[in-house]
C-alpha cells in the first residue's frame, strides 16, 4: 500500500467530520475530536488491530473511549474504517432520535463500541476490566487465540474522578502491560484551566502504581508512533500523556474551554475549513482520504483469517470459553443442593449459605470469575476451589480487588464485556454507594454482573449506622433492569443464585445477612419459585385474614407471626417476595391472589420507600424509619420495633380498629 | 512537669483500654489501636492542641480517626485525656444499645468526635473539608483566632477507595500546609496482606499530587515526633507514613490480619498483658499512668485562656463569622426576589433562576461558600460576586473543587462541620451516585449541606441516557433526614433555597431544570408554601374530580392538562410537590385534602418508584419506566408520552373505564 495521503488529511477528515456532526446536531463536544484527532489516526492507522466487517473479532484490539463526551471521534473512525452499520446517515442524525450514534458512544447501539461510556472514569475503569479479561482469556486459551492490546483514551476528566485511581492501582499491581492509556492532556475542563482544580504530576502518579509513564506531542505523527511502538514492549501498562491542544485547527476556539461542550458555530466552523485547507461541504470526505481511511480498516485481514484458521483448529472447550455459554451441567447439582437444603433446614447466613451455592458452582462454571473488595471473609464469595488471580497467574478464577468497590464494579463491567466471562464480586450491601455509577452502566450496557452485597440490614449489629443499609434496597430497586434479590434462606438462595446466572441481560444484586436466618422453605420442588419474584410460601391466600410480607432475614418473623395468628384463630398467609421486578413481572391476576385481600403487612428491616406499591394505606408497614445503631443485632431488633410481638400487636390493633368502623 | 511515665506505659493504656473494651463487646476492631498506639500518643502527649472541657473550642487542633473501626483508640484517647462525657462506664460500653461510643464513631454522640467515620475514605476527604474550613476562617478572622492543624490518622482502606484521590489531590492543589495525615502502614488488610491487591508507593503517589512525604517507624517515639514536628513547618500537606505492627503487643496475633476485625480472645488478651507487663484487671489504669494522661489533657490550658481572652476583645462581625448563625438580613431580598418572580414570570430554567437567587444571596450570606465539580456553568452556581478561593487567597467564598463530585461532597462535610460555614455545591443530578457514601453522611451527621443538582430529567436532551437521571430522585429519597427539593419555578426556587438554607440539621438537595419550565405561581405570597412539601397550586380541591400532582419541570404539563380538563368540563386541580419528605411530615388531614378524593395523576420525568406513595392502584402515572436515550428535549419528552396529550388521553380512558363499572 502506497501512503499518498497525508496524516495531516487523515486527522483532518476526523476533525471535519465531528465538527459538522455537532453543528447539525446544535449540540455536542467538538473540542476533544480535534484535539485527539492525531493521535487517534496514527492509533488506527499504525497499531488498532480490528475488522470492521466482524468487530466481535474476540482476538480485536480493544479501543475504549473513556472521554465519551468526544463521541463523534468514535463515530468518525468506524465510519472512515468502513465499519458497515456506521454509515454517514448515522453521522448526520448524530444525538437525535432513534439514531445509533447517541451523544455518548452506548454499547449495543453498535459494533465497534465496546462500552459505554460518558460518566467520567468509567471507561478507564472498565478497560480495566477488558484489560484483565484478555490475560484471564490469553491463560485460558493460549497466545494463539487470544494475545491484543487494550487502549484507552482519557481526558482530564477521567483522571480526576476517585475511580480511575482504584483502576490505576488494580492495573499496576495486575501488571497489566497489554494495556494503553492515551491521556489527553490539554490543559483545559469545561470550567478553563485545569490549574483552576489541579496540580498533579499525572506521570508520576501513575509511576507510583507501578505503571510505565511519558509525555509526548500529542499532535506529532513520529512521537505519537514511537510511544506506542514502546508501550507495546513494557512490561507494566503504560500512560502515554499527550499534550494537545483542544479543538486543533479551530482557528480562534482552539486551545479555549468554550471548544469543550458546544458546537463552534458557522463562522469558526467556516474559518476551520479554510484554515484546514478542507474546501469540501459537511460530511463530504474527498475520495482519495476515504479510499486510505478504508484501506486503513483492511489493514488487518490477513492477521483475521490467519486467526480465523487458527480458530477451525482448536478444540470445543476452547471455543466453549471463548463464547458467553454457560454449560448446563450446573442446573442438576444445583437442583441437589436445594434439595439438601429443604431437607437439612440449615440455620446459618444467607451469605453462608451462598458459599455453599457458590462451593457447587464454581468448579461446574469455569466462565465464572469471584472477587470481592476485600471481604472474601465476610461476603463468603471465596470457595475451596478457587484460585487467585495475580501478575504471575492469570489462570486463576478469583480476584481480590482491594478496598475498591467502585473500581471493582467497573472491572467487572469490563469483564462480563470480555468474550464470555460472569463476573461477581462482593462488599457490604451499604458500601454499594460506593459503586453505584457502574452498576447503573451494568443496568444500561445490560451486563448481566452479579452483586454479593452481604450484612443487608441492620442485622449486622454493632458495627452502626455506617454500615447498616437503610435506603439501600430501595435505592437498588428504583434503578431499571437491575433485579434485586434477598432471599430468606438456603433454597431461596440456591433459586436467586440460579436466577442471577441465568438473566444474562440484567445485573443481579444478591442482598445477603450477616446473620443467621429461620428457614422457611420446608419441602423441595424442582420449579424455582423465587422466579416469580413473590409467593406464597405459607398459609392459604384465598382464606386469609391478613397476609405477611417479608423478604431476606425478616420473612421467619412473618412466619412466626403467623404461627401465633393461627393461634388466636386468625386465618393469615405468609408471601415471600424476594425480587420486586420480577414479581412485579408477573400477570396481574397472579400479584393479586398472592397479595391477598385482607390486611397487608409488609416486613423488612429497611426503608419503608417503594413499599406502598404493595400495601395500601390502611395496611402496616413494619421496618426502619430512620438511620441504624450500634448494638447487637437482636437488641437493635427489639429497640426499632421488628419482631413478632411487634407484627402480632400492631395487627391485632388495626383488626380491631376495623371492626369499629 | 515532670515525666514519670514512659512512652511505652502511655501508649499500653491505649492498647489495654482497647482490647478489653473489644473483649467485653466480644466485637470490634482490636488491632489498629493496639498498632497505632505510639502514634497517637505522640501526637496527643507532644502537639494536638485541645481543651477536654471545651472540646468545640474554634481554635482547637482537629483530629479526624479516618480509619474509624479503630474507634477505640478515639474513646481511649478521649477518656484518658479527661474528656468528662467519655467516662470509663461508656467504656465498658463499648458497641452497646444507648451507649456513646459506638462501633464507629459518630460525630454528635460526644464531643471530640470531629466527624463521622467507618465508610473507608470519608474521614481523610472530609478532614480536607478541615483544612479548608480552616484556611478560609483564618483569612476571615486572622492569625490570632483561627490558626490550627488538623491531623489525620488513615488506614490502607482509606488510601485505597478513589475518594482519597479526589482528597489529596484537591488538599495538594489548595497546598494546604496545615493538614498532616499519618498513614498506618500496617501492610494489614481484612483479607491479609497488602501486597494480595495493591502495589502502590504512596510517597509517590502523594507527592505526585504536591503533597510533602516521609516514612518512619510508627513505634519509635522520636522518630514520630521529628516527623509531625517536620510536618508542621512544610508549605505544604504532609504524609508521615507510619510502619507500624497491627495489633502489636499481642504475642500471637500481632501483625495478623485475624486481628483486624474481631476480638483477640480471652487466651490472648491475657497474653498481651503479660506481655506488655500490665497485670491490672480489665478497664483498670493504674492512678499514675492516668493522672498523666489527665496531666497531657491539660497541656493546652494556657494557650486556651490566651486565646478566650483575646476572643474577647474581637470585633461582633469576627465572633459572627466562628458562629453557626445565619443573619436575618436576607429574608427581605429573598421575599423580594420573589415577588419579583411572580410578577415578571420568567421562562427559565429552575437553574438560572436558582443562579439569580444565588446572586441575591451571595452577598448577604458571607458564611455561604459555593462551588462546583466543574460544571460552574452549568449548574449555575456562581455568581457575579464570587470570589474563588485558591492556595494563595483563602479569603474567597467559591471553590472549583474539579472533576471530583466525591471529593466535594466530603469536604463540604468538612466544612459544614468547621465553625460557621454553610457549604453548597454542583454537580448533575444523575452523577450524584458518585458522591452517595458523602451525601448519606451529610445526612447521619445531620449537616444542612446543599446539592445544587441540575440537569434533573431527560430534559437535559440530547447527551443521553447516561447524563439522564431516571431513579435518582427515588434513590435520594429514600435517604433518612434528607430534602431533595424540585421546584417548579422562580418562586419555588427561592422559596426551597430558603428552606434549604435554614434547615441546618438537614442536608437538602435542589433538583434544578436544563429547560426552561412554565411559571406555575401566578401571585405573591409572602408564605413559604414550599414549606409544607406540597400545595394546590391551581383549581379547587373540594370540588375537583382530578388531582394532577408534579414536581419541576414537569408542573407546566399539569398546568397545562388542567386547562384542558376545564375546556372539557371535568373539574381538577393541580398540586406541587417540591418536597416529599416535608409533605409527608404534614398533618393527615392536610395531605388528604390536597390530594384530593378524585382519580389522581402523577407526573414526574423520572422512575415511578415511590409515587405509590401519592397514588393508588388504579391511578395514573406518567414518567419514564426505563433509561433515558439521546435526542432534543422535546423530542425525548414526546417519545417516552411525558405530554399534555397523553395526560389527557390517558385521564379520559381512566375516566371512562370508571363510568362503565
């Protein structure tokens, strides 16, 4: 291939391209398009290893643009390297309806986008998480089949956002040389300067986590070539910081924070095009630069076949890794274990049990990567049978993330993105604060993560208020596609786990106590009941009085209560409802019948918020209302009114005041 | 005074007190105190400057326990050096129902607890909150009243979450040269070793972002003292990473990670005294070792008095400034602004009309200090007579804390607790899942923060789902002893900023537009109708057959249908409700009469998730019940049925469904 075209058109075509998308669009960031322009192409030109006719190519290059503000840089490159669904109709509805180049690069919309990305320090986290899935992969199936480089573009943003340093720190101390951060280091934030916030030294903070760092011209073709060329030979993941300037080419808006956010406007647009030398009207790209741009795209053909040849060689189980199938061999031990369970009536925490679950899963599921933020101890998520994952060992099938909850739940992004991996990891229910901007990416990217989020109530005791959840189930709940599950025991927790496995499009949280649980399922069934979000796990619906709702640790409070109703001769029914959304799934006529027509009573040692979706305002709602306090469990039981007496009294009350009326 | 007592005998009391104590609650966290024993002791014996009997003293050196499960070496320190509230029976009492010293420890339970902490990270971003409060106090009212360090002691925990990054790189770019935090370099975290997820060199790290850096043996007290006393004549934060031993005195045990988090056991208990040679029973200090901690509790006695009596010769405005006090003078312009408000009907976003609130606050409120997670203009935040604050002018009121919403959040808890200052500052209501762990705080420790949270809906157009709140709202909500307002116009901004402002218990978060909403409030009332959290707005509620309830941007819709109706002949009325939480707290009688007896619709661009609160089962909801996508406002608003037709269409079929029956 003759190169006649220069780099300089190469960038420009990008620069064009963005600027007139976010013009028509009248709105948008052109500002880190032009910017970064240079070092994108020679990134894509030189080194990027993909096919834009089979972007899943698992063996790709990764490209994650973490500054996903500068979108129409993404969009521009996989229309320029010919990537068939991003067509130049998809550039000219940029940020409009039904379009798939949303003002944001979202996963799903289409191939080429690896991860959503816009909420700063996300995608450097979650190409963490890419980052790990190719050694994990690479020690799986061989350097054959797996072996790529993962580059990341940052912005200021990024860096300054508390989880790129959980990243950083989890990628050093991983030694994960593979991986490629292009930082664009242009001096400017959407407020002005960044001297109006920071004074780091970016290179020697990311030196002190172990990471290779230089500095470069970020619009130098020859140093943008050499500092990739080098980072490829590192032993440790590298920072390249690229000085540049924002909006290059704007002829007065470069180098200015009002390039950041907003379309340039005709006039600077027009003085762009002239001093580009780029005579040609918006979204035309001469034919000669899209032919290179487009041969650029084909560049890696030989390399795809010879992998794809590679590939008809290998053997089943490997392929088997490489997709996102979950064998079925799981089902039927699983299925056993239930069974024991409603035999042996184990006593014990929902997080003990869901390290019994997780002791029979994880040797029947090598997709299956466990974790947690260092509390493998008390979020029971570490088995016999794992097998940490270190710098030297990537064959291991556990990670210990550190006390990094956020990081943790990016990577975890970045892992279950990775070809076919089903990432958990675990922290305490009320330190999910700490990590909720991934798990709503999870939610939007339809990430199917799964959450162990253990000591779910006030239940854990003395530790206080800090660490007792209050708002957090609710607050799990109000977010979409994300099923939050607190079984009550150890079936319910064997049927969440099989749930949370199975719904690959939705993160699952798995809300688990610290302390020990009544159980309530006393006979076995094949079918998995929590599937329906709620049931009726005791007592007659059509004949009762009042119905007892509980979830997780509360529902043996229900179940004692209505032992005593029973008593007096009060006729009740005892619903389980261990997932709201997907009981809030079911056919109308189901909710009903298993909701009862007597009086309500809701019991969960949380927030009463979201829970009048099921009690009406004559009904009684027996939990939290406030925040916790440190003292034993059962004395923090007691003191805020979550016990039997408690249930029985206030029914008794409120039979009573009925009949009055 | 003489100096009977050895360091070791000192420092032992500390290690003693704290395990017996941990013992006798047979849970807690035994071995950071024991490991930060000889730290602390220096610090306390040699420099913190404190009056146990006047533990708010303005000029006192603050000590933040970030690593705040080794909450007993606070209550050690606080006993021992005479704190009369932290007697030896609340000691004894250690995690107990009722007791002050709880399992962390929780700012309001006793004096000399500066701060909330236990969630990792919190205490070291919040003392940063301090440090600033400090700087910005000392500009105010000088050297003589207002010049103080403030230390931290933080754990592997706190340096590893992302919110310490946002912390020391904003202390480091503020060159905040009074804060000093010793590091407990223990190697020791709850799953084992250090080197199981991190690599880190934290001098690197921390004098990458500017920070001065030192490594010293934390049981030698010479050492220890050289290091704070170095520390104390940098020009900038300094870092003393303190090698220490967890848990060390214990035979066994010490330098473990199974010391970290549970009792030692009685075995070992009674090892360590032999150990440490301290044969007296448990909670027992022999009368020399505490009179001179009683004596080191006293050191500061003259420096007190000197600074009492020139606090008495200060002028009124600097006795002011160190209050908690908010002057009366600015309610008039408020009602004025108005008035203004309802007679001009301005068609702005909630955010530019909370900025021209701003603009008459900001002078009249010298305690208020603005700020934004830059977005400054964005959120509207800073007004024409701010005044920035930088490392070389404290004497500004409007911090550019950066691209760090986690950061901000805790040190304007910081701030909130230092003296007077009412903190508030800016970020996209969607991203206030980056800053939850400090806002819940906020919230606990009953701080009237305020969250200027815009770009509150799909609203905010084309930048997509993953700028665009859906469940926050709910998610905020739900949060015990927080406001989350959303007004609807001019008026009702300025009367929930008056709200906000003088709830000083609370923190309140104001959900503002991107989009210009309608003008709801159509006269001048000097009431604060905000103030009840809901209010019919339009229509009589007596008569009326539908309740259109809605909040922001959304009550011109209601407004809107409600006309409709009219022309249709049914009769409604309008109810907005900026504040669920101040409704709720109404009178029954009051909440039913305006909400009416008639069919009720719910209008919120956001998550139905707790609207059943308000609505029943067959009443009307319209809202989003999925993310958001990437489009115009108004095309978003169109597509997802958040309209005036479809409130009507929807009411009409509702209706009609009704006469059938």
């Amino acid at each position: 291939m003759t190169m006649t075209i220069s780099h300089n058109a190469l960038a420009n075509a990008i620069r064009i391209l963005s600027l007139d998308a976010v013009e028509k669009a009248a709105s948008g960031h052109p500002g880190m398009p032009m910017g970064m322009a240079d070092v994108a192409t020679v990134l894509f030109k030189d080194f990027l290893r993909f096919n834009p006719t089979d972007a899943d190519w698992p063996n790709r290059d990764r490209f994650v643009l973490s500054a996903g503000h500068g979108s129409m840089l993404l969009y521009s490159l996989l229309y320029l390297t010919g990537h068939p669904e991003c067509t130049l109709d998809q550039i000219r509805s940029f940020r409009q309806w039904g379009s798939l180049t949303a003002g944001h690069p979202e996963y799903g919309h289409m191939p080429g986008i690896e991860t959503t990305t816009g909420p700063l320090g996300q995608g450097l986290a979650t190409a963490v998480g890419l980052a790990v899935g190719e050694r994990l992969m690479n020690a799986r199936v061989g350097d054959d089949l797996i072996n790529h480089f993962t580059y990341v573009i940052a912005s200021d943003g990024d860096l300054m956002e508390g989880v790129s340093q959980e990243a950083i720190s989890l990628a050093g101390h991983l030694r994960l040389h593979k991986l490629i951060v292009l930082f664009d280091d242009n001096d400017i934030t959407i407020d002005g300067r960044t001297s109006l916030s920071t004074s780091d030294d970016a290179l020697q903070r990311f030196q002190a986590s172990g990471w290779k760092a230089m500095r470069i011209d970020g619009h130098d073709p020859a140093q943008i070539q050499d500092a990739i060329s080098q980072a490829q030979t590192h032993d440790r993941p590298t920072l390249i910081a690229c000085k540049t300037t924002i909006a290059k080419g704007a002829p007065t808006k470069a180098g200015t924070s009002s390039s950041h956010g907003s379309p340039l406007g005709a006039a600077e647009v027009e003085a762009t095009r002239k001093a580009l030398n780029w005579p040609n009207p918006p979204f035309e790209i001469p034919a000669d630069i899209l032919a290179e741009w487009r041969a650029i795209g084909q560049r890696h053909q030989q390399t795809y076949q010879q992998w794809q040849d590679r590939y008809q060689q290998v053997t089943p189980e490997q392929i088997t890794k490489l997709k996102k199938a979950i064998s079925a061999d799981w089902h039927q031990p699983l299925n056993a274990l239930k069974e024991k369970f409603a035999n042996e009536q184990p006593k014990q925490a929902t997080r003990q049990l869901s390290q019994t679950v997780l002791e029979t899963l994880v040797p029947q599921l090598p997709n299956l990567v466990g974790g947690s933020a260092d509390l493998s101890g008390s979020n029971n998520t570490k088995t016999k049978t794992h097998h940490a994952v270190t710098a030297e060992d990537f064959s291991g099938n556990y990670v210990n993330y550190g006390i990094r909850e956020h990081g943790m739940a990016a990577a975890m992004n970045g892992l279950s993105l990775y070809c076919g991996f089903i990432p958990y990891g675990g922290t305490f229910l009320v330190f999910s604060d700490y990590l909720r901007p991934a798990l709503r990416l999870s939610a939007l990217m339809q990430q199917g993560v799964i959450y162990v989020l253990t000591h779910d109530s006030i239940g854990l005791g003395e530790d206080g208020p800090t660490h007792q959840p209050i708002e957090h189930l609710a607050s799990l709940r109000a977010i979409p596609n994300v099923n939050v599950f607190r079984p009550a025991d150890g079936v319910e927790v064997a049927e969440c786990w099989q749930l949370a496995l199975e719904q690959r499009q939705t993160p699952s949280v798995l809300a688990l106590s610290r302390q020990a649980i009544t159980p309530a399922r006393l006979s076995h069934t094949s079918e998995n009941l929590c599937a329906k979000g709620g049931y009726v796990v005791r007592g007659n619906a059509s004949a009762s009085q009042v119905t007892l709702i509980a979830t997780g640790s509360e529902l043996g409070i229900a179940l004692d209560a209505h032992q005593q109703l029973e008593a007096q001769g009060i006729q009740s029914h005892v619903v389980s409802l261990p997932c709201w959304r997907l009981f809030d799934q079911q056919p109308k006529e189901y909710r009903q019948q298993v909701l009862g027509k007597g009086l309500r009573v809701g019991i969960e040692a949380a927030s009463a918020f979201g829970w009048s979706s099921y009690l009406r305002s004559d009904d009684i709602f027996i939990g939290m209302n406030g925040f916790g306090a440190s003292a034993p469990a059962s004395v923090l039981y007691e003191q805020f009114g979550i016990t039997v007496d408690q249930v029985i009294k206030k029914i008794n009350e409120k039979l009573l005041e009925k009949e009055k009326k």
